[in-house]
C-alpha cells in the first residue's frame, strides 16, 4: 500500500495521509507531491527513456523523465533522488529544482528537477515493465524533440524555464558553428573549389572539418559534407556519431545526404536553404520531404535551418576563387533561367 503526505494550496503539510489507490477522491485543496527529473549528462546530452509497449498510458512513447509520487515523509528533493535511482539506475548527484507546478484536476503539485550525471553512459538500467530502451540525445535535437513527442510536450512546460536558457544557448552555437561554416567555404573558394564547408561537433567539441575539393574537370565529386563523412568514417564511434550535429554551409545535396545516413550521423543543420540556393542553379529547389523518405528506410535525420541565411549567401561571392557580389551572380542566373524557359 502506498501512501502519500497531503499539502494545502501553499506548499504546507497538512499533517494528512492518503492511499495512492484512492487518488480521485483527494479532497478540493489537497494535494500530493510528484517529481520530474529531467536527466543531462555532463558532457551535454539528455537521457530519453522509451516507455513499454504495452503500458496503458503513453505506451512506446519516448520521455525525458524518471519520476513518480512521493511517499508519506518523503521531501521533493528524497523523492526525486529515490525515483531517479529505481527508474534508471543513475544516482542524482545534486538535483537542481526547475519549477513547481499545481495541477489541480489531479490534485497533485509537480515538482521538476535537472539531475546531471557524471556515469558511463551505459550503466542506465531499465525497469521492467516500464521502459524498454534508452538513449542520449545531443541538446539541439533533443530541444526539437520536445516539441513533437506527445509525452515530452506534456513535460516541456515544467521543464520551460531550463530548456528556454538551453535554447538561447543553442542559437548561439548552431550562429558560432555556421559562421566557422563559412570560412571554411570561403577558404575554399579561394582555392579555386565551390564555395562550400562542413563540421561535426560532439557536445560542444568540433571533431572535424571539411571544405569543398570537387573538381568538375577531373571528375571529382569532392563536396564538404562527403569530404567530412570521409574524414570521420570509421574513426569515430556509432554512438559518438549519433550524438554528433553536422553543420554545413549549405541544404546537403542527396547524395551527400546518402553519405551522412550512412555515417550514422541523425542531425544536420544548414545555413543556406535549398530554395535560397536553387537562386544561384539552373533549376529550382526539389521540393521534397527528405526527412519523410529517409524515415520510410528507416533512416532517423533531422534537417534543421536555415542558419544566418543571408550571411551565408554571400559566400557564394568567393566561388570558383574570383569574387563576384552575390547580386550579379543572381542577375545572371535569373538570365540563364529566362532564357532555357524560351
Ligand atoms: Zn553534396
């Protein structure tokens, strides 16, 4: 039997117990405590849980929480750490609180916390009977995330005021990240190649880097984004690849895509879109849903951006070595376009 401390509307114990097997009947201004833990390695990324398929609620539903109800002469802060430890097997090191939130339709107040981790990254155990696998995610995709799983929005307002500060810092680095993006297509450029640049990063470390090499001449294919994929294959580790965000200068062509599919890598993020860039081509963008197919072969990728778009395009003013303003490159395309419609 599993009983639960009672609190008033201000937090205060009232000093009544009540039988989790009769949770509906809580009387009006009663509440019992329940706590969130949202789980974050040190070096970055959050810990998601898959939930059993065959549990009532949510089942085969991705979460970012280990939780539960408090137990009679439990604090938040007990609760927490017991609940982290029996869902996970992770011990919370110092639980920081994020928010506390009255829900008073189930008579509960839900405490939410941010326990970082300092484990192998491996020694989470499941529960059976409640979750079935685990996995880190790096913060960006984790942020997109959140806002799609139907049981991670339901989280994503107790977790609000961490994942707000998370996000700001996350721009920040996906404009750091690209702006290095730029230089290494810009670099290209001056050699005489496209001007076109990638990176990987893992957790806020940039692992490699790539700048366009194609030549058209020798029949060289040479894009960034498979001069990188190059670099990394079978250096690194399918789980370090899977927690890794590569940032490219511009909207990867399919077969580049093809070439970080099968790096292992699940998250992209662009500066310059596909239509921005189709301004400079003959054609106009292939409109298609890349993630959407990928995902029907069972490929998981995240395409995120644009990325200082504009920035971005003005790279495209070192091409092929000799600079030329973004302007009449476009002018002359939009000639070339007129003309083939003829
Ligand atoms: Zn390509």
């Amino acid at each position: 039997m599993e009983i639960w401390d009672l609190y008033d509307e201000q937090g205060n114990k009232t000093g009544e117990t009540w039988e989790r097997s009769r949770a509906k009947e809580i009387p009006e201004g009663r509440y019992h405590i329940v706590c969130d833990i949202l789980i974050r390695h040190q070096d970055g990324a959050f810990l998601l849980t898959l939930r059993d398929p065959h549990k009532d609620i949510y089942p085969g539903c991705w979460e970012a929480s280990a939780g539960g109800s408090a137990l009679a002469g439990e604090t938040p802060e007990e609760c927490a750490r017991r609940e982290m430890l029996e869902e996970t097997g992770l011990k919370a090191e110092k639980p920081e609180l994020i928010s506390v939130n009255y829900r008073p339709q189930s008579h509960s107040v839900i405490y939410a916390w941010l326990s970082v981790v300092n484990c192998q990254k491996d020694a989470v155990r499941l529960q059976e009977g409640e979750t079935v696998d685990y996995r880190w995610m790096a913060p960006d995709a984790f942020l997109s995330l959140i806002s799609e799983e139907p049981i991670l929005k339901i989280q994503y307002p107790r977790y609000k005021p961490y994942l707000d500060r998370l996000k700001e810092n996350c721009c920040m680095d996906n404009a750091k990240y690209m702006k290095r993006c730029y230089e290494l297509a810009i670099q290209a450029g001056k050699k005489g190649y496209d001007t076109f640049g990638a990176l990987l990063v893992h957790n806020g470390e940039i692992l490699e880097e790539a700048e366009n090499t194609a030549d058209w001449n020798k029949g060289l294919f040479g894009h960034a984004e498979f001069n990188l994929v190059h670099k990394c294959a079978n250096r690194y580790s399918d789980s370090v690849l899977k927690e890794s965000v590569l940032y490219t200068s511009c909207a990867p062509c399919e077969r580049c895509l093809c070439a970080i599919a099968s790096l292992g890598v699940e998250n992209v993020v662009f500066g310059v879109s596909y239509e921005e860039f189709s301004k400079l081509t003959p054609n106009d963008a292939v409109s298609v849903d890349r993630e959407g197919l990928l995902q029907k072969l069972g490929v998981r990728m995240k395409l995120s951006g644009p990325v200082l778009e504009d920035e971005g395009m003005h790279v495209f003013e070192w091409w092929g070595g000799e600079y030329r303003p973004l302007k009449e490159l476009i002018a002359e395309m939009a000639e070339v376009r007129a003309k083939a419609g003829n």
